[in-house]
C-alpha cells in the first residue's frame, strides 16, 4: 500500500513533524499541489511563494520525486486516487485558520469516503491555539496572561528528518503538471529561498544581532531584525528549530525580546481560530461603526509613498521596491493609513497581503486590527502615531528616508523629517519643489487626529445604542 506526504506551508525536510513521520513508510509518494486560483500574476507575495516551492522542488528531486498536481484540492485528491488506487495513508502539517483550514476541512471528508487514514500534525507555531488557553472551553483575548501561560508551556525539540531514495517513488505520474509547473515558475528569482539560505540567515542572527535585539530592533536603518518572517511563512524553516538555536545561546534581553515575537505569532494564531471571521470583521463590536472616508486618492499616494510624510513614503517604497517592510514601519504606516486618511483597515491589509513576501494572515489581520484599533488587545483608539515623531526617533540621521525617498537624498538633517517647512530659496537652492519634485503633506496631522478620535468615539457610543 502507498502513504502521500501532502506539503502545504511546510517547504523543508529538517523538522518536518509530518514527513518525519511519514518517512517511516515503505512506499512515500511526496505531493505539492498547487491550486491556480491561489496564484495572482505580478503579486510579489504570491510570486515569492512558488519561487520556494520551485526551489523546494529542485532539492527533492536531487533525492526523490516532489509530485506536482494543479487544480482545486479535492479534484486533485480524486485524480491522484483513481491514478494511485493502492494509496491509502496521507500524511500532512494542518492548517488552522483561514483557507488552509477550509481546505482541510474539505479534504477530510474525502478522506473518510475513501477510507484513507489520515496523519495531521500541528507543525506551523510552537503552541497550536488549543494547546495554551484560559479554560478548556475559552481561548485568551489578552496578551499578557497568554504569555505567560505560553512561557510555562514546554517546547517541542526539532524532529531530524532525512529523505531516503530507496522508499518515495520517483515516477512522474502527471507529466503535464510537471511541464506547467515548470513553465509558471521559470521566471521567478529563487536565489533568496531554501532551507539552507534560512538557516545562515538564523545563524547571522544569533551571532550578530539577537543578544542586541532589544536595542535595535525598532530602527530601520540599522537593519537588525532576523528576516526569518518569509521564511517561517513558506515553511522553509521550522519555529522549533529557530526555539532551539535561541536556547543554546546566551540569555540576553534581545534574546527575550525576539523569543516573545515569537509568541505574538502563536497568540495572534490563537485569535484567528478564536474569531474566524477577523479578516473580514473588527473584533470589538465598539468599532463596527467607523465613518471611513476611504479616499481613493489618499490611498493611491500612501501606496506609492506620496503622501509628504518622509518616513511614511520611504517605508511604502520599500515595500514596492523589496515585498518587505520594517516591523515598526508596518505599525506607523497602518495607523497613518486608519487614523490619518481614515481609510478602514482591510483595504490596507488587503494591500499587505498581496504585496508581503512574508505575508501570514494571522499576524498581518491581527496586526493590522492592532493598528486600527479594532483587534483583541489593540492600542487605544486614541494612541495615534505622529508621523514626523516617529521619522524623528525612530530614524534621526534620515538614512532610511534618503535610501527610499530619493529626491530628499540632498536635504539636510534639519529638513530630511518636514520638507515642507523649507523656504522656497531653500527648495531651489537644495534642488526639491514641493509640489512637484515631492507633494506637500496630504494632511493636518493634528486635525485629522481630532478627527479619528472623533469617529472612533462616536462608534463606540452608537454600538452601545447611545446614539
């Protein structure tokens, strides 16, 4: 009989719990299947993705066979049965939220009609969101008591896996697959992916910048955070691995710190399998009566960075030129977007997912309704970052503006943050015109300020029929 290993977001072979498993059979076929209407040509995040699945595939195929097989999920998982009837065991790392557990959902009724035994595994966060909760029967809405459950909580070691030729079939079984395949990836740069780039990238991290991480980690040009987010993403390495090289390390504060973003992850997991509609809904019903303005110009220029607040622009820019953002930038940008323009959040998480090369719903929903103010836990409605006060401690020397924002590379120091307070002498004789070479700023920030909280209030009093 014939055990498939179905990989999803789990693109390795070291600490893969599945395959780990799965690598015990005697006769493994090893299955990716792609469904087409998940790729979105010219979308940086989904063009980064099936970089590492083509990438993925050229390891696997130095030892074995990774199968290829396009279509809906459970179409495919019919055609593969009727081509392989002795298939009888699959093994997979389940999904829990959003469309992965959909499909899982899906599948699992296929399953059970072809009597096909089914092995899931919990393999994507330290913690899935059953293991670390208030009661058995409620989920945790705050993060600091999550977190320190979460500490309590013991660690899985990484499982080591090797592919062996000798038990996974090398034959192509849907040759056409393999050719559209190869033809849907052929342009996609892939130098950038793999379980080997992921690993150096884990070790620079932790030789370099994560006994600091606590220093640095909010000041993008000095470029210290880990990089390990589009990596954890696809699965090219595992969170357990990155657990464990943390704990053979010294315990330092930057140590701490990184080790409870890792948290913010499982907990922000938890809270999408607690409140499965997050993506489309606030959470806090207090919130579901925001006047957005939703203006399509604003939202054009905070897109391409035009919006006249330096570091606002420069952050935009990086993530159209790159797929990938600064955490701390993600925070300004996406408060500047809800609080400033009054633009409603889903329009920008919407944005984010299709240009993030590390995008994972979880994280960038909750993180977005944290923003917004909308979310579980969420900063106050009336937090409201001030752009040039942000631009101002967060990158003081103006580098990170001046790499990304081109045509202020020649202000000086004392202008880089508010070049709207230049003289017109002064914008001829440092070569910039407001107006033309850069837009003024599109708004009053303290007005707008006023504003949001303004509507923000007026929500909260209508969602409790005061109004």
């Amino acid at each position: 009989m014939t055990s498939v290993m179905w990989f999803r977001r789990d693109l390795r072979v070291s600490d893969n719990k599945a395959l780990y498993h799965a690598c015990k059979e005697d006769d493994l076929l090893l299955l990716f299947q792609v469904n087409p209407a998940q790729f979105i040509t010219g979308s940086p995040s989904h063009q980064a993705f099936f970089a590492s699945v083509a990438h993925f595939k050229q390891e696997v195929d130095k030892t074995a066979l990774l199968q290829i097989m396009f279509g809906e999920p459970v179409e495919c998982l019919k055609q593969l049965k009727e081509t392989l009837p002795s298939w009888d065991k699959v093994y997979f790392n389940r999904d829990e939220t959003g469309y992965g557990a959909e499909r899982d959902e899906a599948a699992k009724t296929f399953f059970d009609e072809q009597e096909i035994e089914v092995q899931a595994f919990h393999d994507s966060y330290l913690h899935s969101a059953e293991e670390v909760k208030k009661s058995p029967t409620e989920y945790y809405k705050i993060f600091t008591p999550y977190y320190k459950k979460w500490r309590e909580e013991i660690k899985e070691t990484p499982f080591k896996v090797t592919l062996k030729a000798d038990n996974i079939r090398k034959e192509n079984l849907f040759p056409k697959y393999e050719e559209q395949f190869a033809e849907m990836t052929c342009d996609l740069p892939i130098l950038d992916s793999g379980e080997k780039t992921a690993n150096t990238r884990l070790a620079n991290f932790i030789k370099h910048d994560v006994a600091d991480y606590d220093k640095a980690r909010d000041f993008p040009e000095l470029d210290k955070t880990s990089h390990l987010s589009r990596y954890l993403r696809t699965g090219e390495i595992s969170v357990r691995t990155i657990w464990q090289a943390l704990q053979e390390n010294e315990a330092t504060e930057g140590r701490a710190i990184f080790e409870k973003e890792l948290c913010w992850r499982d907990f922000y997991n938890m809270i999408y399998v607690s409140f499965p509609n997050q993506k489309n809904e606030p959470i806090q019903e207090n919130y579901r009566f925001i006047e957005w303005e939703n203006n399509r110009e604003f939202f054009k220029a905070w897109q391409e960075g035009k919006t006249g607040f330096p570091l606002v622009d420069a952050a935009m820019r990086q993530l159209k030129e790159t797929g990938w953002m600064h955490n701390r930038l993600r925070m300004v940008t996406a408060s500047f977007l809800t609080k400033d323009l009054l633009i409603d959040w889903r329009f920008g998480e919407k944005y984010f997912q299709q240009m993030l090369i590390d995008y994972d719903p979880a994280s960038n929903i909750g993180g977005w309704q944290w923003a917004a103010s909308t979310g579980t836990d969420a900063v106050p409605y009336f937090r409201i970052f001030n752009p040039t006060t942000q631009s101002q401690k967060f990158d003081p020397t103006g580098k990170f503006i001046r790499k990304y924002v081109k045509e202020l590379a020649n202000l000086p120091d004392k202008y880089i943050h508010q070049p709207e307070k230049m003289s017109e002498t002064e914008q001829k004789e440092y070569g910039l015109l407001l107006g033309k070479d850069y837009p003024f700023p599109l708004i009053d920030h303290k007005e707008r300020r006023k504003l949001a909280i303004a509507r923000y209030e007026f929500s909260k009093e209508h969602s409790r029929g005061n109004i």
